[in-house]
C-alpha cells in the first residue's frame, strides 16, 4: 500500500509564487516515487490554483473566509473540526505543512490523529527579525515543538532558531524546476538593450518600489537599459504610480506574472533581488542554472547564501536610499558590457540544487517518519 502524504498549505487559489511553485514540483515529485499525495489549502475565492497540478494529486479544499482577515474564535474551531474530519477519511501517514500558517490549523488535529507532522519553513528566521512577528517570535518558536521535525533551506537557518528545536531541523533545498533542466543559456544579441528582470510578490519584503526608485537614477545616465517587472501583488498600484511620476515608463516595463519566466529571464542580462528576507529564492536559483547572472543585498539570508560577489553576481549591503543598489546596477553594467561572461560560473554555481539530489532528502524523510 503506497505511504499517504497530504500536503498543507494556506492559500492556494490564484497565487504565483516561489512557494506554490516549489510546492507543485515537490507533490509531483513525491508522486513520481510513488507516494499518494494529498493537497490541503484554504478555500474562499473559487479560483483554481495558478499552477496546473498533476492529475495524480488529490485536492481538498477547506471552506474558509479569506485567510488574509482573522477570523474569530468560532470560526476557528470549525475549520479545525472540518480538517480533523478530512484527514480522519485520509489516513495519511505523514502531514507536511508549509510555512507556520499551515502548521497552525493543523497541528492540533494531526495530534488528535496521532499523525507524524513535518513542519516546512520556506522563509529564512531573518523574517522573526524583521518583520512584525517578532513580538511573538518565541510563542511561534514554542509551538513548533509540536512538529515532529522541521526542514529548512540552509545549514546556517538552524543555528538561528533557539537550541531546544535545533536537533528537529533537517536541511532540504529547493531544486531546481524540472522544466527548465534541458533548456540551455540564451546568446544574447548586441542590438537589443541591456536588460534587466524582476519577478516575484510586490510586497514590503521584496522592495520593488526601491528598484524603481534605483533603476530611474542608474537610466538618467544609461539610455540603452531597461528592466522588466513581472508580478503582482498590494503595492502593484504603488509601483504603477512611482513609475509615472519618475517619468520612465520606456524604461521600465511593468507585466503581470508568466508562466513562461524561464524565457523573460533567458533573454535578460541581469536579474535583480532587493529583498530583505528569502528562505530560498526559486527566482534566483532558476536564474543561475539559466547563466543569468543576478545582484542583491550582501546582508538578505537566502541571497547572500547564493550570490557569489564578482563570480556569479554582485552583492552590496542594504541602504534604505538606493544608493548601495544604483552602485549594483552600475557595477553589472560595466561588468558585462565589457563583454566578460558570468554563465558558466552560475551554471556551476547551483550544481548541488539538481532535482535527483534534493527530491531523495524528501524521500528519506518521509519514509523515516512514516515508520
């Protein structure tokens, strides 16, 4: 009888992002070794995910106001009894909920069913630090006890967390899409402008509006740049407005999400990544492999874990007024336009992230558990 493993996560419906992606690429993946897999996720908008999911993966959809407005204590309870019912039809021999907000509405009921729970951190602890968890930071550290283990994306995450949850950790990366394996580096052409590519969330965590900002002063003194902006998200009409009122519309070019990503980042120059926190940015991973080169701040975890300063990119402390990003901006322009190339360095830089490698750790765990 093949091992059940339901998946949980919070919202589902509509949303592109690193998690998601990473998410559907490890169902199909568990798939693929022949576990069941189940996907659990909040359900209130009707919309179906953004990503098509293997037709092998078996979804469950929990009837829930939006997950983004707290609910009070009776709604609560409601939820919990109906997860509890579901994994009770279930009978799953593992439960592997995705960031703290999953782990939350299922952990009391996997308890109650006696059901092994991994809890996935897909962020870097920075985010305790920065945001504003960080009043109920150790609560959220006291309540990950109940997870029968934790994963994390690098080696250095652990040592961040208090010492009584550290020996539950177990370090799995993000790998590499599937789909992009066999796709090989674009030839970049020399009449086509330099450009440059962003894409994810446009939210306080990533700073887009402070590329923006940095982009329109790096192209007061560069007419042959541009840069690319795909996402969506609460600050979207912020951005739109910023880039009007900078006057630089020709320059910066303002898309929805794709679902073709891989082919906007082969025909770029440079990906930029002003966050101030990642667990581990699908973007840039996919960007390396790609021969993409990419910069970012030297003090953002996920980041400085990937970038390489001068081999695979370029690096350069946060500073809240840009400048330390218009430097980047300037330094990879030079870089590359004295036709010195990064692809091979990149390629070589994310061999470790190969989805053979990463999908095993998977496996063994699951398998250690479900025991």
């Amino acid at each position: 009888m093949a091992i059940k493993v339901v998946i949980a996560t919070r919202v589902l419906e509509g949303v592109l992002g690193g998690l998601e992606r990473q998410l559907k690429e490890i169902s199909e993946a568990l798939c693929d070794m022949e576990f069941q897999v189940h996907l659990m996720y909040l359900s209130h908008s009707g919309e179906d995910p953004f990503f098509n999911f293997d037709e092998r993966i078996i979804h469950h959809k929990i009837l829930s106001q939006n997950p983004q407005i707290k609910g009070n204590i009776l709604k609560r309870i409601s939820r919990q009894i109906e997860i509890f019912k579901v994994l009770k039809k279930i009978k799953p021999n593992v439960i592997v909920s995705f960031m703290t907000g999953a782990f939350f509405f299922t952990c009391l009921p996997s308890k109650a069913l006696r059901i092994p729970i991994v809890l996935a951190e897909r962020n870097s602890p920075q985010m305790y630090e920065v945001t504003s968890v960080n009043k109920n930071k150790y609560l959220i550290f006291l309540f990950m006890l109940f997870a029968t283990k934790i994963t994390t994306q690098f080696r250095e995450y652990v040592e961040k967390y208090p010492v009584f949850l550290r020996r539950k950790f177990v370090v799995i990366p993000n790998a590499i899409p599937r789909e992009i394996l066999k796709l090989s580096p674009a030839i970049k052409l020399e009449s086509k402008p330099f450009t440059y590519i962003f894409a994810g969330r446009f939210s306080f965590q990533k700073r887009v509006e402070l590329l923006v900002r940095a982009f329109a002063s790096f192209a007061s003194t560069h007419q042959d740049v541009v840069l690319k902006i795909f996402g969506s998200g609460p600050n979207f009409s912020l951005i739109q407005e910023q880039i009007t009122a900078l006057n630089i519309e020709g320059q910066i070019l303002l898309s929805p999400p794709t679902t073709v990503l891989s082919r906007e980042i082969l025909e770029s120059d440079v990906l930029c990544i002003p966050s101030l926190w990642e667990g581990f940015p699908n973007v840039l991973l996919e960007s390396l492999y790609l021969g993409v080169p990419a910069l970012g701040f030297s003090n953002c975890d996920g980041v400085k874990h990937l970038i390489v300063d001068g081999t695979n990119g370029w690096l350069a402390d946060y500073v809240a007024d840009g400048s330390s990003l218009v430097s980047l901006l300037e330094r990879s322009y030079l870089y590359l336009k004295s036709e010195k190339s990064m692809c091979k360095k990149c390629r070589e830089s994310v061999k470790d992230f190969i989805p053979e490698k990463v999908y095993s750790k998977w496996r063994q765990l699951i398998l250690e558990i479900a025991k």
